[in-house]
C-alpha cells in the first residue's frame, strides 16, 4: 500500500488500507488510510478515522494528518500548532520544522518563525540541506522579525551579526547576475 502511495495511486492504496485495518485494528494503519483520503480529499472520512485513533495525543502521525487537513482548511493556526506537537514527539523530522517556519510566516508569527528555522538550521547545518537556501532563509526570518519590530539599534545588531550569512549568499553563483 506504501508504494501505490508513493505512486500516487490512492484508491488502490486507500483498499489495501482497508483491507489491513480489517485484519489489525493498528493506529498506524489509520494514520495512512487517513493520509490517502486526504490526498483523494474526503476529508470528512480521514477526519472520522484519524477520531478512532486510540492514542491521538501522543502520536506523532496523528498530528501530521490534523496539519495537512488544517492547511487545506486554510487553519494555518491549528496546522502550526498541531506540527510543532509531532516536532514534540519525534525529533527526527526537521522538515516539520521548516514547514512551521513557513507556515508562522504566512501567519505572521515571526517569533516563531526565527525559532524554528534557528532549529532547522542548526539541525541541518553540516548536511545537504545546510545549503544556501537554508541561509537564505535563516536571514529572510530574521528580517522579517526586525521589520516588524523596529529599533534602530536592535536592526544593526542583528545586520551585524548576519554579515556573515549574508556575505556567503553574495558570493553564491546561483545568486549571481547573468
């Protein structure tokens, strides 16, 4: 069934779901039924099935899922809030971390932005992802704070400490004029 998910063929993977959920009644079996209903966008039925979950709180899946059904719902709070509880309780994902980051931008949360693009770059900064887009970015939250917050003062501090940042992004040939 993952790899039809994978392949986006969800009615196929949404059966096979079923026929598994009929063997082992499991939280996640329910958690990717859920997910290929709301690809397929019944999301009153992946709404039902993700309620039957017996541990909702504590699972990590069971937040993603609400995510997804609140971004498609133009909830962008309720999306923030229910992936940084997945972020709580599977430290793995960084890439929820940088989904909160852009999801507190279109909200206009810019605190949270820095915070969880601080803890995304951190994360990622001796890997692939620590590139220059993840610095681009880094400083994006950064400015977006500072203009929402003026202080003169406050502003150089920060350009100050970027400096370093933003000297990186200048000599990147992808950010070159042609």
């Amino acid at each position: 069934a993952h790899a039809m998910v994978q392949n986006k063929q969800f009615s196929s993977a949404r059966s096979e779901y079923e026929k598994l959920l009929k063997e082992d009644n499991f939280d996640w079996i329910k958690t990717a039924l859920a997910n290929t209903l709301i690809e397929t966008d019944n999301l009153e039925k992946a709404q039902e099935v993700l309620e039957s979950l017996s541990s909702k709180k504590e699972n990590p899946y069971y937040h993603d899922e609400m995510s997804n059904m609140a971004v498609l719902s133009e909830d962008i709070p309720k999306a923030i809030k229910h992936l940084k509880q997945s972020t709580m309780l599977l430290d793995a994902g960084s890439e929820r971390e940088l989904v909160i980051t852009n999801l507190s931008l279109a909200s206009e949360s810019y605190d949270d932005a820095v915070t969880y693009i601080k803890r995304y770059y951190e994360k990622n900064e001796n890997t692939f992802r620590g590139g220059i887009f993840t610095k681009l970015n880094f400083v994006r939250c950064h400015l977006y704070r500072a203009l929402n917050a003026p202080s003169n003062q406050c502003f150089e501090n920060l350009l100050f400490g970027l400096n370093p940042l933003i000297g990186e992004i200048e000599k990147n040939s992808q950010f070159k004029a042609q």
